[in-house]
C-alpha cells in the first residue's frame, strides 16, 4: 500500500511536471538562444527592440526620429493608432524623460508627432520617417 | 539612449557585478538571522535583502544633488554592509547536522537538479535575448525605473500627472527602483541587459525552495520542488521580464518559509525574516501585502502568547508601514482597476451576479487549460502524508479567492481583466505552493531547528 501511495505520488508529480512545461515552445525558444548569440558575439544585423515592435517593425524608426528632433524638456503629443494599446505604451517609454501625452492633451504639447492617423494628414509640420511633426 | 545594436557582454556583466555587490551588502544585513539555515536559503535571503538595501541607497543618493553612479552605489552599499557586519559580530555559521544520502538519494538529486538547472538556463537566454518588452514593463514597472533614471530624481509628475492615468500611480515601486539603480551601476539604460534580474530573481527563488526543504525536510524534497517550480513556463518566460511577477515569486517563497519556520517557535531569527519578507513582499506587488497579512492569520491560528503577537506583528507591521511610506511619497491615489462603489449598499445586489461570473471563468479556465495539473495535485494531497507546511495550503485559495473578489468590482469587463492578468498572477503564486507541496511526503526528522540558533 505504501509503495502504490509513493508511486501514485510519483506519477502525479510527474503529470504536474509534465502540464507546466508544456507551454514550452521549442522553435521560439531555439530563435532565441540563436538571438541571444546574436547579441552576445555583437552581430551587426541584431536589434534589441525586434520584438518590442512585432506589431508594427516601422514604428520604432518613427520614435527614434521623434526623440532625435525633441529636447528632453519637450511635452510630446503623440497620435498613434489606438490599437494595440502598445503604439502608446512604446511612444511613452522611447520618449522618456520627455513628458508624452494623448491627444486629449494636445493643448499641452510643444511638439506634436503624428503617425499613421487620420489627423497627421493635415497641412503644415514635417514629414518624418514615418509621419509628421508640428512644434509649436 | 536605448541599446538596439551594443555588444550585450559588457553590460550584461556590470549588471551582473551590481547583482552581486547588492547581494554582498544583502549578505552582511542579513547574516545575524540567518545563521543556521542553509547556504541557498542564505544566498536567497541576501539576494532578496540585497535588493532592499540597493533601492534604500538609491532613494538616500537621490536625495542628494549628486547623480548616483556605480561608484557612489557600492559605497553606500560598503557602509550598510559594514553597519551589518558590526551588529552581528560574534557566533560562526550554524552547523547543520545532515544525514548522508543513499546512492539512489544521490543519484535522483543530480536528476533534479539537472532539469532545473536546464530549465532555468532556458529561462535565463530567453530572458536575454531580446529587450525586455511586456505591456506592463512599457507601461509602468519599466517606464518608472526609466524616468526616475534619467531625470536623477523621483517626478512628482510620476503620481500627479493626469497623462499617466495609466500608469498605476498606486502601485509599489521595488522593481522600478531597482531596475534605476542597475542602470545608474551600468551608466545607461540597456533594457536587455537590465532583465538578467529576472533569472537573478528565479535563482534566488529556486535555491530558496530546495535549501529550505533541505533543511526542513530532505534534500530529494527539496531538488524536486525546485525542479517542479523551475518547469513553470506560465511564470518563467521571457514575456515576464519586466514585470514583478518573478521578483514577487520569490518573495512570497520567502515569506512562507519564514511562516512555515514560525509555525514551529518563533526565535529572534524568524521573526527577522518574517519583517524582511513581508517589506519585500509589500514592496513589490499590492497582492504581497494580502499574502503576508494572509499568512498572519494562519499563524494567529496555531500560535499562542507571545509568539503569536510577535510573529503577527513581524508580518503585518512592515508591510502596513510600507505602504504608510508610500502614501507619504505619492499622496492618495484612486484604484482606476477598481470600482468600490460597488461595495457601497446601494450596489451590493449587483455583486453576487458579479462573482457569480468571475468565478465561472476561473472554473473554466480551471477546467480547460488545469484540469490535469488541478487533478495531479488533488492526487498528491490525497496520497502523501501531512507534511511542516500544510498549516499554509488554505493561504493559496484564500489567495485567488481574494483574486476573484477583486476581479468582481473591476472597473473594467472582469472577463477582459481576468484573461489579461489571471494566469500570470495566480501563477506566481506557484514557486511557494511547490515549497508547501515538498513539505509533504516526508515528516521532518531533520535534527535543525526552525529558528536556528
């Protein structure tokens, strides 16, 4: 009886082991030791941010010019897509320390950057790579 | 400026060196009570004291005019090792008196090990190989870290400005803090060489669960919890770098080894690491402080006299003073994920449908996505004897539990709220319930006392 107990013990150990790992994907994990050599051997061709941007891989291009064109100091209305939730979460993060605000605060802003909205097809601004800037 | 195209080894290895000396000044602080326990535990409870201390020196540096840098960090961190040192003096490490392993001991030892060791090495290149990315990281643990970076400074905007509604302004600030001062020891912002405290903080974790179910129960326990925690892909994979899940894990390990030792007599020595892992606990996620005061009212149940109060005291006290200190940083801030009018008698028909709902979802995804974990484990209780640590296995529905009640006055859809956060938190949850389920099998014998020495 006790030996039964013990590899019923066992055997349940074993499932559980067996139902944690298995959201394990094997190819994502190869790419990424393959990345992780990347980075470690400084491969020119790797970037850090590539899966920070898997939902738009142009839209980290934009950020780095809007940063290159602002002072730290800068409120930065930015009007990105509101889907994924991500085009904000980005713009925030890229922009720091500049204070960075929705459109709801455009008032606020010194510097406006458009990118792929409706409202950065109005006139003025320049074009910057992937969209527009207005400062004020 | 962010690290797109830097080679990562420099960098990585001046976090790796800040890790180290934070987990050194964690060491000397922490020596007097944990004498006695096993060099894991000690290795997990300097990591964890190491980083308190770390984020202390930051917000003392901050307060000066100069810039924190490496250099400024490892003093303050040299003179807080120092000040430990000095009140510890005297008494060597206690000798833990260990019965030699079989052969076959030996042998399944190495196995776990082994996998775990694999298992987090998976964890650790994942970790690493990329920035780190997660929604929460962008939005708040990592953006908070970023800002107080490069402004030198903690901007009052960071609670006040309406623009970062989403921010969760309420939220405690350990891992925004320790990222800063990692960057402030490397001299930059490098997003992927900062999360290396992400498999930091699941090696402290795992080391913490098979020292002490070494101690407290058997070495084959203890490499098997370990082993089983380590396999927690939900927790341990690359899209929670960033967030406080994984940190947070190893706080609650902590605290339950702390209460599991309590349970059986306090000493000075518990009681020390149960104020440590409650302030941890707290520091890193609100859900820590529910845990600690959780694991409070179990030991309120099976402790008597003195060592009920002091035991209670050491968990609840530190947390309630963190987020006392919290409050006088930040100010009052509304809980934007809750809707508390929801509790005001006006609307409280409203919440039986509303738990009514969140529950069913838990049961679903129960029944979907854990049927079989949920079964194996229901087998494993049915057929193991009672172990140290059953005392603390009501702490982990009363948990969820507490989950689901808060799921019910989201002031969001509770189905998108909970499908958004519910695995990854009620996962971090799991690292301790390994802990209490290698308790079981074995009653202790081990000659170690809970409160060593």
């Amino acid at each position: 009886m006790e030996r039964a107990k013990r590899a019923l013990a066992g055997l349940s150990l074993v499932v559980l082991a067996v139902s944690l790992v298995s959201p394990l994907d094997r190819d994502g994990t190869a790419a990424r030791f393959r990345r992780f050599a990347a980075a470690v051997s400084g491969d020119p061709a790797y970037r850090s941010d590539r899966m920070s941007f898997w939902f738009d891989p142009d839209y980290a291009a934009f950020l780095d010019d809007v940063r290159r064109r602002t002072p730290e100091s800068a409120t930065v209305a930015v009007l990105v897509p509101r889907r994924p939730d991500l085009y904000k979460y980005q713009a925030y993060y890229r922009l720091a320390p500049r204070r960075v605000v929705e459109e709801r605060w455009i008032g606020e802003a010194d510097v406006v950057a458009t990118y792929h909205t409706e409202t950065g097809r109005g006139p003025g601004g320049i074009e910057i790579i992937g969209g527009r800037l207005w400062t004020r | 400026m962010d690290a797109v195209s830097r080679v990562l080894g420099p960098d990585l290895l001046r976090v790796a060196v800040a890790l180290a000396t934070s987990t050194g000044a964690g060491a000397c602080v922490s020596r007097k009570w944990t004498r006695g326990l096993s060099r894991r535990e000690r290795f997990a409870w300097s990591a964890a004291a190491g980083l308190l201390v770390q984020a202390a020196v930051l917000l003392l540096l901050l307060a000066f005019p100069a810039r924190p840098d490496a250099v400024r960090i490892l003093l303050g961190e040299a003179a807080v090792a120092l000040t430990g040192l000095v009140l510890s003096r005297g008494g060597g490490a206690g000798a833990l008196s260990r019965r030699p392993a079989s052969a076959r001991e030996k042998a399944a030892i190495v196995l776990l090990a082994a996998l775990a060791a694999a298992a987090w090495l998976v964890f650790f290149v994942g970790a690493l190989a990329d920035g780190m990315y997660a929604t929460d990281y962008l939005a708040f643990w990592g953006y908070k870290g970023k800002i107080v970076f490069l402004t030198g400074e903690v901007p009052l905007r960071l609670f006040r400005d309406p623009a970062l509604y989403f921010a969760h302004r309420e939220y405690p600030l350990l891992v925004s803090f320790t990222l800063a001062a990692l960057a402030f020891f490397l001299g930059n912002w490098n997003d992927q060489a900062l999360a290396l405290l992400y498999p930091f903080a699941a090696l402290a974790t795992l080391l913490a669960i098979s020292g002490f179910l070494a101690r407290r129960v058997s070495r084959v326990a203890g490499a098997g919890a370990a082993a089983l925690a380590s396999l927690c892909v939900f927790l341990y994979r690359p899209a929670n770098a960033g967030t406080a899940e994984i940190p947070f894990a190893l706080g609650l390990v902590l605290a339950s080894s702390a209460a599991i030792d309590a349970l059986e007599g306090g000493t000075a020595s518990v009681t020390a690491r149960l104020v440590l892992a409650s302030l941890f606990g707290a520091s890193l996620k609100q859900e820590g402080t529910l845990f600690v005061f959780l694991l409070a009212v179990v030991l309120a149940l099976h402790l008597r006299g003195r060592a009920r109060l002091v035991s209670c005291a050491a968990l609840v006290l530190p947390a309630s003073l963190h987020w006392i200190a919290l409050y006088l940083l930040r100010g009052n801030q509304t809980r934007r994920d809750f809707d508390f009018t929801l509790f005001e008698p006006r609307r409280w028909l409203e919440l039986p449908a509303l738990f009514a709902q969140v529950v069913g979802r838990f049961l679903s995804i129960g029944a979907h996505e854990a049927l079989l974990p949920l079964l194996a484990v229901a087998v494993y209780l049915l057929v193991t004897r009672r172990g140290i640590a059953d005392a603390l296995l009501p702490v982990f529905p009363a948990q969820v539990l507490f989950y689901a009640v808060a799921f019910s006055v989201s002031s969001f859809d509770p189905m998108y709220a909970i499908d958004g956060a519910f695995r990854r938190i009620a996962m971090s949850l799991f690292p301790a319930f390994a802990l209490v389920l290698g308790a079981r099998p074995a009653s202790p014998t081990r000659a170690a006392s809970p409160g060593s020495i």
